[in-house]
C-alpha cells in the first residue's frame, strides 16, 4: 500500500500486466519482426550449430529473485534459444522424420496462448473449434461423423488412449472399476517388430506388461507379415490368451514402412480383433490424391493416431486420436466430478472435452491447425 496524506492509505492493485503496455507492445512488434526475419533468412544459417560453453552456462544460472525488464528478457532468449535451435524447420534438417512448423501456426499458437483458454471443454469458442478440427481430421482420413475423437500432445499419447479403449472394450470386464488383474484372460496386442515405441510404453502403462505386446516378424519390404501373425494369434489362442488387438503401421517410424491395412483389417474382423492404426508418420497420405491408396483400409481402423505437427506442419505439439465407438471412447475416461457438473446454459451447459483422454488440463491446440 502507499502512504497519503492524513493518515489514509491507497491499496496498490496486484497484477500479471506489464507496468507500461507501450513498453511491451515495442518489445511485442521487435519479437515480430525479428520471427519474421528468423524465418525469412533460414537458409542462410546452419541446420543445427554446437552451443558455445558461455552460452550453455547461461543455462546453469540460479533461479533469479528480482524483476528483470521485459526488452532484457527478449534480448537474452534471442542471443541463446533462438540462436541455437534443434534445426528441424531448416529445409536441410534429415536427422528425424518431423514436422517443421509454420509461420501460420506460430502466430495462432501466439494468439492461443493470449486468449489463454483451458480446453479441458465448455461452452466457448476455443471448445467448439477444437471439435471442429477433430471433425476435419475424421473427413481426411474417412471416418465417419459418429466417430469421436481428441487432440492431444502428439503421437505417444494418441496411441496411448487409442489402446486404452481397445483394451477396455476386450478385456471382458470392467477394468477401470476392477483392474487388470480380474481379466480373466491374459490379453495379446499384436504389431510388427518396426513399431514405435510409444506402443510398448502405452501396454506397460495399461498394466498389461511388455510380454503382452507380440512384435511380429516383417518381410523384406519391412511390412508386417500376415502370415507369421496368424501363427502367432492361433498360438497365443491355444496357450489360453486372449488376443485383443492388432496395430497396423501408416509408416513406421525407422523406414516409413506401411502395413497392408485392407488386408490387416480383413483379418481383424475374422479374428475379433481391434484394429488400431499408428498413421503418426502416414496417416495423412490419405488426403493426397495421387498416393492416398497407400493408405487404403485406413478408414475401417477402429482407432487411429495422426500428427498434425507432421504433416500438416503445425507448431508442436499438436497429435489426434479418433476412435470409431465413440460411447466406447467416453466410457473409458469419463468421470463425473462435482465441479464440473453440467449445467442447462452458461459456461459449463457443453460437453466437457478432457472426458476422452487423460488430461483435464488442454492447451487451444486447434487453432494453429485450423488456421
């Protein structure tokens, strides 16, 4: 509080805003330009440079416990982050299959973060935008409108809670009330030995073990071997498990590989299978009219995985997951909470967007795909 005059007293509001918006609008159009330029001049900057150890000793300095000006702060990010990137947007970066981002998506993760809403869902503009990107992504790889979905942090994830409900739906029981250990039945997932993995990740994650997770021999063109994966699912049968799902690959992640997805799926079917799809890398072949057969049986999956932030180049982070059953989907996250309770019209009179994956917390992920 100040002192003023006779004894009386101002209270000094507490605030997030900066002391001078003319200041920060100055430091706000520098940042602009500068990411403009950054982008503009790629081409003539190296891919990727080693860091100077003074500059990697600016990392190590201790938390600080005075203010520091906003033009300052700007000035420090630009001389060590942004001068010593990863290098995956330079149009000669090779090392890993990524996404390079996007002037677009920059400026609409810029305006995200602005407006700053939660996307845990709600009745506002950001929730229905997100809804409608996932409802963009069913139409490019063929599923239908009943179908759901979520956007989420990227391929780990969306894989993730894409064999979730899968094991759910097959387990027999109500796992989520009971646990894994009143499956009856040990399950079996089954991919080929050039899967992510994120996959065996996601099956530790379940509960389920790595030994649950079958990788199945590929062939010389580096696709699943359907022959050697009914051996095994006839197999596993006979040893009394029970086979649940089979993940097709839209391009595997060492060599961008794809599966025979009409012909996993057909199998799918006579074997009761969950058909699951890691399209992370080439899902979204399905929208280039020239190849989109490469990914043919794609849209008979019962769960996909796709990444905006690859293909489409949208900033990371930014993966999908969709699922066929969408009351399937609901069900395996949805959990009622007093304080999100639903109410006939105002903030919460919408459907809440965090009840198909694991986060309540989300980001306004759709906005720099949408734009």
């Amino acid at each position: 509080m100040e002192s003023l005059p006779h004894g009386s007293a101002k209270v000094v509001e507490e605030t997030l805003d900066p002391e001078d918006w003319s200041d920060a609008q100055t430091v706000a159009r520098q940042a602009v330009d500068d990411a403009i330029a950054y982008l503009r001049d790629i081409r003539d900057r190296p891919v990727w440079q080693n860091m100077p150890d003074k500059i990697r000793r600016t990392f190590q300095a201790s938390l600080p416990h005075s203010p520091t000006p906003l033009s300052d702060v700007y000035r420090e990010v630009a001389a060590t982050v942004m001068s010593y990137p990863m290098g995956n947007i330079h149009p000669r970066f090779w090392a890993w299959y990524m996404g390079s981002s996007n002037f677009t998506g920059a400026l609409a993760d810029f305006l995200a973060a602005v407006q700053g809403s939660n996307l845990g869902g709600g009745n506002h503009a950001a929730a229905r935008m997100d809804e409608q990107v996932v409802d963009w992504c069913k139409q490019m790889v063929g599923f239908p409108a009943s179908s759901s979905g979520s956007l989420v942090s990227g391929g780990s994830m969306a894989n993730t809670v894409a064999l979730i409900v899968a094991r759910n739906v097959k387990a027999g029981v109500d796992v989520r009330e009971r646990g894994v250990a009143a499956i009856e039945r040990p399950l079996r997932f089954y991919a080929s030995d050039q899967l992510h993995s994120c996959h065996r990740k996601a099956i530790e994650a379940m509960g389920l073990g790595n030994r649950a997770l079958q990788r199945i021999p590929t062939g010389g063109d580096l696709r699943l071997d359907l022959e050697a994966l009914r051996a095994v699912i006839a197999r596993d049968r006979a040893a009394g498990f029970q086979p649940a799902c089979v993940i097709g690959s839209a391009g595997t992640v060492n060599t961008g590989a794809i599966d025979d997805l009409q012909a996993i799926a057909d199998l799918a079917v006579t074997e009761d299978l969950w058909f699951h799809v890691d399209g992370c890398i080439g899902a979204l072949i399905a929208i280039a009219p020239d190849n989109c057969d490469r990914v043919r049986g794609l849209e008979r999956a019962d769960s996909i995985a796709l990444d905006p932030h690859k293909w489409l180049h949208a900033p990371f982070e930014v993966g999908c997951v969709l699922v066929r059953d969408a009351v399937a989907h609901l069900a395996s996250f949805a959990v009622e909470q007093e304080y999100l309770g639903k109410t006939p019209r105002g903030l919460a009179s919408a459907d809440w967007l965090y009840e198909y994956g694991l986060q309540t917390s989300r980001g306004f992920r759709a906005l720099k795909v949408w734009m």
